[in-house]
C-alpha cells in the first residue's frame, strides 16, 4: 500500500539530480515561507512611474467585439471599459491595488495581443477575437458583477477596479519590442512553470519563477478522496486493463518526471507513461502538482496550487503587493526580461 509519508524532501532532491529516473510515487510537500527570489531592492512607492517609453502599437479601436458566451452574441464595448469587467472578473477586488493594477496591465496586453493574432476573429468564436469565457479571459457585465456578489459590493470596490484600469491606461508588456501573450492563473504553488513544460512551446518571457507569498491562497492545497476500485477503474477506462490491484499500487505506480516548477509530467502506471495533465483532467484536479497516498480502500489525491501555473499566479501578486512590491516589480518578476511601455 502506498505509504502516508516517504521522505517528501529526499525524494524531491533526488529527482532534481536525477529528474528520468522512475520512482515510487511519493508524497511531495513544499515550504511555502521561504525567501522571495526577487529583487532585494525593492520599491515601496506603489505611485512610480511607467517607463517613459513607447510603442508603435495602438488600439485597432476604441471600440472591441467581444463574443459573450453566456448569450451567443457579440456585444460592441469601449476598450477600457471591457478591462474594468475582466480585472473584476478574474481577480478578487479585495485584493491589493498593486495586484490588480498588475492584473489591469496584462489584461490589457492579452486583449491587444488577441486584436492583432485574431482581427477578423478566432476559430471558436469566429465574428470575434476574444470571447467572455475562460477560453480567452473572462468578463462580466456590471450587471452581473452586482448580481454575483453581495449587497453594496458595487459601492464599495467598482471604484477600485476603475483606479486599477485608468491608473494604467494603455500600458502593455513586451519582450524584444513585441507585445507578448501574458498567460496568468490563480494559485502556482510555490513556483510557476516554463511554458514548455505545460503548452510545449518554449516561451522567453514564460520562465519558471520563485512565487513564495501565495499562503493566503484558498487553493493552495486540494484534496480528492476515491475508492480504490474507483480509481482503478477510472484509469483502466481510459488506458485499458493493467496489472493494478488494491494491494501492489504501490509497485505499480512510479514517479515519471517532474517539471522545473515542481509539477508532475509523467507517471507511470504498469509500464505506461501517462502525463501529469492527462491526469489532473482525469481526476478533476486543481493542479498538476499531486501526490497519492492510500489508506485501506481509499486513495486521497493531495494537490498544491491551482491553474496551469504558467504566468502570472494572481494569489503571487497579492501576496507581493503586501509585501510592498509595485505592480511594475510583479509582472517583471513573473514575466521574465519584459518592459512595460505606454500603447500611446
């Protein structure tokens, strides 16, 4: 039977020196307290400046087409208007106002970047670039912001939000001179991911960094509890009849690779490498950081983090807002050798 706890930390060392080497599929925990590796010289002004430097890119439009999932149609929306409703959408507005003027900039970098690859509109939603959905970022009306959240939440952070958004108008991130495609997500676990290892292509500005301030994330740690057979036949579903009983998963399931940030690559199961991802879809999990442990005819799935972890971690932002980084000094440090230069 898989064991409760196998010595997280040595395994962890050992897969670093020797990351293809098959290994039982151990328990993996992380300190999350340790010390940030961004810049020791850090700026407590929150008000700096944006670099005084410019960009040939405009907007195509003050006015966009977005797609609303939610109805099938599209909706015609002032540029910066359709910010405010995704800052608000896709991170909390308590939040610091650093992380969310953080959150504002590559919002507004993603959309651009969506107008220029997409102009006529995306294969998904082809009379559009970008839609209200989690397929491009997600936006929400006024309306339906106030519906979702509780009474007086509108009188007491639309305001916020509208700060964020205008404080930064019409910056954007680029690398090399080119605007760059700023993929974010909620909660890393301790470190994001190379693009490569979660999208396949390597992306410069998409480096797996240090994410340490995340513990006030809800979705730091998750947990998913499955019989044994349950689990069994869900993988022998999907993969065919294996060799894997109740009593030897412990000899049958090894530890494939592991990904410079710490996520899961492969396992593998009776001689089949199965990717991490396939198994997070398989078992609805928050992240591709998991572990196993069984006990009796149980098996609890321990995951940390939430996303794909590539980008930005949200709850990484807040936490370095509080920490008293900018919002310059928070996407320089998840968007590696970036510069965030004025649209205008």
């Amino acid at each position: 039977m898989l064991n409760r706890l196998i010595y997280a930390f040595v395994v962890f060392a050992m897969l670093l020196t020797i990351p293809n080497m098959s290994l039982n599929f151990f328990e993996k925990k992380f300190n999350f307290t340790g010390e940030a590796i961004v810049k020791e010289n850090k700026s407590k002004n929150a008000n700096t400046k944006p670099e005084e430097k410019h960009t040939t890119d405009t907007y195509e439009s003050e006015l966009i087409k977005v797609y609303n999932n939610k109805t099938n149609d599209v909706i015609v929306i002032d540029f910066e208007e359709y910010l405010k409703g995704v800052v608000a959408s896709e991170m909390p507005a308590e939040f610091h106002a650093e992380a969310l003027k953080a959150q504002a900039v590559s919002a507004r970098t993603y959309l651009l970047y969506r107008l220029k690859k997409y102009p006529n509109g995306q294969p998904e939603h082809t009379k559009a670039p970008v839609c209200t959905g989690n397929h491009c970022q997600v936006w929400s009306s006024k309306d339906e912001l106030i519906a979702s959240h509780y009474d007086g939440w509108y009188d007491e952070y639309w305001s916020k939000i509208e700060e964020a958004v205008e404080s930064t108008k019409g910056q954007i991130l680029t690398y090399a001179g080119k605007i760059i495609e700023p993929l974010y997500h909620s909660t890393s676990g301790g470190r994001t991911e190379n693009s490569e290892d979660v999208f396949s292509l390597a992306v410069p500005y998409l480096r797996s960094v240090e994410s340490p301030y995340e513990g006030d994330s809800p979705k730091l740690n998750g947990s998913v509890k499955i019989t044994t057979n349950e689990f069994i036949d869900k993988i022998e579903s999907v993969y065919g009849d294996m060799d894997i009983r109740e009593d030897n998963l412990d000899e049958k399931i090894l530890l494939g690779e592991v990904s410079e940030g710490g996520k899961i690559k492969t396992i593998i199961i009776d001689n089949n490498e199965i990717s991490g991802r396939e198994i997070r879809s398989l078992f609805n999990l928050n992240s591709t950081n998991f572990s196993f442990i069984q006990s009796g005819n149980e098996i609890e799935i321990l995951t940390t983090g939430y996303g794909h972890g590539v980008g930005m971690s949200q709850w990484g932002a807040e936490g370095m807002a509080k920490e008293g980084y900018n919002y310059q000094e928070i996407l320089k440090h998840y968007y590696t050798g970036v510069e965030i230069v004025n649209m205008k």
